[in-house]
C-alpha cells in the first residue's frame, strides 16, 4: 500500500472520529482526535517528500520542521501545530487530562475542527 495513502486514510478516519466525538460532547477526545488528524497528515507529506520513515514523535511543530513543510507554513499555521502538540493526551498522568480538559468545551472544539479541517486540507494540497 502507498505511504502516502495509508497516512491519509487514518487522518481522515482520525478526523471523522472527532466528528463523532464532538456529538457525543467527549471534549478532550476531540482535541485529541484533531492532533492525531493532522500529525498523520504531516507524517503523509514526510512520506511524499522524503524516502526514510517519518520519525516516531508527536510534536506538530518539529514533525513540520524535519519534513521540510514548516518553511511553506504561514505564521497561524505555525501557531496552531503549537496549540494541538499538548492535545496529545497518550500516556498523560490524569492530573494533565483533566487541566487540559477544563479548557476545552463545546466553543474551542468547534473552533479547532474547523481549523484542523482547514489545515489538513492545506497540507493535502501540498502532497
């Protein structure tokens, strides 16, 4: 199976999980959801762009640095990898998840679908 493709198709079913989950009102899940959504876009622009696996990391804005898409991004961009790095709730202590929980509800969470859509959609136009 392509690289390319096998990335895509877990994004986009990472992102329709989040879609899901913003229905069922699971806020944290959503952040986390939309962080998975775009680390594996960017990992699919690594496998467009360089012949070595993508690195086994989490952090959005280096996984943007080492695959050489950083340097195409606007500064809002930039910004918002910051913004869903921490949403990677994997392996987190409850003490984290549950300060990270007590500032997303149902306004940040559609504002962060709304721009994880549109970056994934920008990313994909890079591919």
């Amino acid at each position: 199976m392509d690289k390319v493709k096998y990335w895509i198709d877990i994004a986009d079913y990472d992102f329709a999980t989040a879609q899901d989950l913003m229905k069922s009102k699971r806020w944290l899940y959503v952040g986390f959801m939309c962080h998975q959504t775009i680390e594996k876009t960017l990992k699919a622009y690594w496998a467009a762009k360089r012949d070595d696996e993508p690195p086994y990391i989490h952090n959005l804005i280096r996984l943007s640095e080492l695959s050489g898409l950083q340097e195409q991004m606007a500064p809002e961009q930039i910004a918002y990898l910051d913004v869903l790095t921490p949403m990677n709730i994997e392996a987190r202590y409850p003490s984290y998840k549950s300060r990270l929980a007590a500032g997303l509800n149902e306004s940040v969470c559609a504002d962060l679908m709304q721009r994880t859509e549109q970056l994934q959609l920008w990313i994909k136009s890079k591919l």
